[in-house]
C-alpha cells in the first residue's frame, strides 16, 4: 500500500539512491558549514570528484586541517573563508571577498546550520535558528548570483531538512518573543522559510541557466544541536547516534545533485537525498513565498548593509 503523499518521505528514505560517475575537474564549489558532519563529507566528496573548493566556516584552526588534508589527498586547490553565520555582517564581508578573488563559481552548497534548544537572539537582534539557518545562506545567496550567472550553467544546493516538517513559521514573531520558545518548531520555521525562498529563487532564475534545488541529506550523525546543554548532548551522543547513518550517505547525495548530467536544467525541487518528493503543504503556499521573501530581504537589507 502506498503511504499518503504527506508520508511517502518515510518510503523515500528507504529507496536505492541515485550516484553519478561524472567528474568534476577544474570545478569551483563553495561549502559553508565544511568542517563537520555533512559539509565535510560533501567536501570529501567533492574533492574526490576533482573540483576546486573554497570552504566558509567559523573555526580557522579546523578549516586548516581540513584544508590542508584535502589538498595533499586529491591534489587540488583548496582555499578557507572564515565567517560566523549569525552575524549578517560577516557574511557580507565573505561576498566581497569571494567576488574580489574569484571569476567563476559553479556550485554552490548552503549547509551551515545550527538547531537551538532555547532561545537565543543574535547581536542583530533575530532568533539564532532563524538567522543562521536561514537569514544567512538567503543573503549569502543573493550576493553571489551576479558571479554565479556569468559562472552559468551553475548549481545552488540548499541543504534543507525534514525538520520543515515541524512547522513553527510565524512572520509576525520570527523571533520567538510572544511565544513559548520550541526548538523543534524553531528549526522548522527556518528551514520552511527557506523552502519558500528557493522557489522564489528559482522562479527569478529561469532562463539564466543558475538551477537551485533543497535536499534532505537523510537521518545521519552529524554536530548539529551539540552547542545545547549536557542533556541532549549526552542523548545526541549516547542513543540518537546508533539509530543515525553516516553522514558519508550525504556527502554522496550532494555530488549527484552538483553533478550529475541528470540534473542538468533541473530547478525549484525537493529532493530526499537523491529522490524528488513533496514537502509539506505549507511549504509549497506560492502566496506565503513572496511574503516570506519580502520579509528575509527587509530584514538583511536593514542590518547588514
């Protein structure tokens, strides 16, 4: 018996994903988030593949080691930009950098993402979840489509989650002061927010051959949430980590998804690692997208320019 469309990702999840043999040689990509979990194997993998990485993260020391194993591993150029997500100003100044310094940009991978078991506001004033997650990866998107057009044909990956699934997407308190504070629901607003960001991204985007697509990178091990408090750092390490996969899963479903021939002219999906699904409902409401979008753009036009 088939399951109900707002159930077939459970289905998905358990279905043969796609892989691609495609090479990537002389390939630009930037990672965000690269350090850990499922931005590090997408590097790894990427690297394998033969393209050419610029890695955004936070932590300088790590980024060096990361930088430099896959330098000397697969023998091409790696190069770090170091920039905390939660503060809109840095992400800007990583844009001008990236413009500064390089002609092209093939791939672009937005995974760096933080979930909150309480509230916290950042220095510009927005619930961290939000900010990080999605605020963030919106306006360091933006910035780089100049350079991603004329680098065209060209690929976004929003590494999203089924966590939209939680809902939480209130525009009138994105910022959790007027409700009781629920990480779940917090990380499902952003996340929802960005899958109604993407559509309207890839409606903006027809015809210039830039394709932008959200995935699911699948139940695995990753960091995210061990920032929180000894409780669910001790049930994220000790329980919720033998039920997960290795993030490697993840790592290869980006590759298809930047690579493959497959996806050539693909843009405006969701996809369940490497299988095309439905979100849920409310994250495919065309009349809330471009509320959403005028929203995100007020609100990073504000602070960080």
């Amino acid at each position: 018996m088939k399951l109900p469309e707002e159930l077939q990702f459970i289905e998905n999840a358990r279905k043969p994903q796609k892989t691609t043999a495609e090479r990537m040689d002389g390939k630009w990509c930037i990672v965000t988030g690269a350090t850990s979990g499922v931005g590090y194997q997408a590097a790894y993998r990427l690297a394998e593949g033969g393209a050419n990485l610029i890695l955004v993260v936070r932590n300088p020391e790590k980024a060096d080691l990361l930088k430099n194993a896959l330098r000397s591993r697969f023998g091409i150029t790696v190069e770090t930009v170091i920039s905390d997500f939660s503060r809109l100003k840095e992400v800007r100044e990583a844009t001008k950098k990236l413009l500064a310094s390089h002609p092209r940009l093939d791939v672009l991978i937005n995974n760096a993402g933080i979930h909150n078991t309480h509230r916290e506001l950042t220095e510009d004033g927005f619930e961290k979840v939000f900010a990080v997650n999605h605020l963030a990866p919106f306006l360091f998107t933006q910035l780089l489509l100049p350079l991603m057009t004329a680098s065209a044909p060209s690929r976004i990956i929003q590494v999203n989650s089924q966590g939209h699934r939680f809902g939480g997407l209130d525009l009138t308190d994105l910022d959790w002061s007027r409700r009781k504070y629920n990480g779940y629901k917090a990380y499902g607003a952003a996340k929802t927010a960005q899958l109604l960001t993407t559509w309207e991204f890839a409606d903006q985007l027809q015809g210039k051959s830039v394709t932008i697509n959200a995935m699911h990178p699948g139940e695995v091990r990753t960091n995210i949430g061990m920032n929180n408090g000894w409780l669910y750092r001790a049930y994220q390490k000790y329980l919720l980590r033998w039920v997960l996969s290795d993030s490697a899963i993840s790592g290869e479903a980006i590759y298809y998804l930047s690579a493959s021939p497959e996806m050539t002219g693909v843009t405006g999906k969701y996809f369940n690692k490497t299988i095309e699904e439905q979100p849920a409902k409310y994250a495919l409401d065309r009349t809330l997208g471009p509320l959403v979008w005028n929203k995100s753009l007020e609100l990073v036009t504000n602070v960080a320019s």
